[in-house]
C-alpha cells in the first residue's frame, strides 16, 4: 500500500470562502468579472486566474471559470464550447506541469452541492503541488474496466477497481490531437450521470491525470461518502455495471 499523503489544509483562510451552495443569496464572484483580479488569461468566457483562497500551504491555486452564465452547466454547452474549455483548460495544466517549481498539478472540477465544491458558477481548478506528485499514489489498476465505448482514439470505461466507491468512469486518449472526441465523451458521460444516473444524482467530479503517455479524465457521481469508506477504507462497487453501459450506449452513442 502507498504510504499516505498529507496536504497541509489552511482553515484561517477556508473560513472566509463564500459557499453558493449552501447558501442562494451568496453574490457570486465569477458574476461580477470587473471585480476579479490577478487574472492570467482569457479566452472569450473562459477564464484563468489565481484562487483568491490560497487554502494549502506549499501550492499555487488556480480558477478557470468556464462561462458568463451562472445558470449554465458543462451539460448545456455546445460542442464547440466544450472543446474550447477542453483545449484551454488543459493547455494552462500541462504548461503548468512543465515548471519545474512544481512536482505535480491537480486537475479538476466539483460541480454539485455534494461535490466538494463552495461556488455554483461552473468552474475548474488547477493546483500546482511543490512537494507531492499525485502519480505516487495512483496504479494502473484505477484506470481499467469494463468497456463503455471505444474508437482508434479514444477509450470510455467504467473501473472495476476505483480510486474510491461505486461508478468511475475513464475517458482515455494517448494524444492531444483527440481532444475532440476527449471533449465530446467527458460531456456525454456528464450528461449521463445528470440525466440518467440509476440513482437521482446532482454533484459530480471530473480528475483529470497526465499518467504514462495518456491523457485521462476520471468522472465521478458524487454523494454522502460511504461510511464504510470513512471510517474503515472499504470501498464498494456496484452490481449492476452492464445496466449503466446498456443504458449509456443506447442513449447517447446509437448512431442518429
């Protein structure tokens, strides 16, 4: 077993987050754009800029808020507009991994009030790590499974063995010239955990991984954490992976 890690929390600043989700009249800042400030870049709606809430100690954090439209979810975009928040969006990772000041950058977006996120306006995050490498805890293990959907560029799979609890599913390419196909599978499987999920399901999370030569998204549904994960390290899976990949190709990869 990998020996675990510990990111050094900051509860001081944590405290002073506005919370969207818990609470409706919360101003939304990624709103109200003239107020933002060290931003990095823009690209249209998206945009990249330093966290205001600097929660960890030995990292840099970074937001790239995905649209104007508060209202508007990853489900709801256009092709285009998903490939774009794709495209620009994992530029900004990958050059960030790049620097040397960092050993690792995580990846990823909560969307959901049980997704582990405070600010409903869709969003992603970059946190550039100076001591820890994410690799060091992952295998090979977390990113195989049963096959949802497969072209010469592109693989969709749900884990037989997943980081943590019940459905996990993969989006795999082996290069950036696919992030079309990359962008359009992360949005359909979204849409199938919103839409049509065995269990209603409102949160998800999407943790993306640069692992041994391959791009992977990892998208989540997100619930209350099992106990039995809590307090004993016992993950679970469902039964039931052959219903979800019936139901997944039949609505959203039969040909139109």
């Amino acid at each position: 077993m990998n020996k675990d890690i510990y990111l050094k929390f900051v509860p001081e600043v944590s405290k002073n987050k506005p919370n969207s989700w818990n609470n409706k009249k919360t101003i939304c800042p990624f709103c109200h754009r003239e107020t933002l400030v060290d931003i990095i870049d823009s690209d249209g709606p998206l945009l990249l800029l330093k966290n205001k809430y600097q929660t960890l100690e030995d990292a840099l954090l970074l937001v790239i808020i995905e649209t104007y439209d508060c209202e508007k979810d990853m489900s709801m975009y256009s092709k285009e507009e998903m490939f774009n928040l794709i495209k620009f969006s994992i530029n900004h990772w990958l050059k960030l991994e790049s620097n040397d000041d960092y050993k690792s950058v995580l990846f990823f977006k909560n969307f959901g009030p049980h997704s582990g996120g405070s600010i409903s306006h869709s969003h992603m995050q970059l946190v550039a790590l100076k001591n820890v490498n994410y690799r060091d805890q992952l295998d090979d293990k977390y990113f195989e499974g049963d096959m949802v959907h497969k072209t010469n560029n592109c693989t969709v799979n749900i884990s037989k063995e997943p980081i943590n609890c019940f459905t996990e599913f993969n989006v795999i390419i082996e290069s950036l010239e696919h992030l079309d196909e990359f962008a359009d599978n992360i949005q359909k499987i979204v849409k199938y955990i919103l839409n049509d999920y065995y269990a209603p399901c409102d949160s998800y999370n999407l943790f993306f991984y640069d692992w041994k030569g391959k791009i992977i998204c990892k998208i989540a549904p997100r619930f209350v954490t099992s106990p039995f994960l809590l307090g004993f390290s016992l993950k679970q899976i469902g039964n039931n992976s052959k219903d979800i990949i019936n139901t997944i190709k039949n609505k959203y990869y039969q040909s139109k």
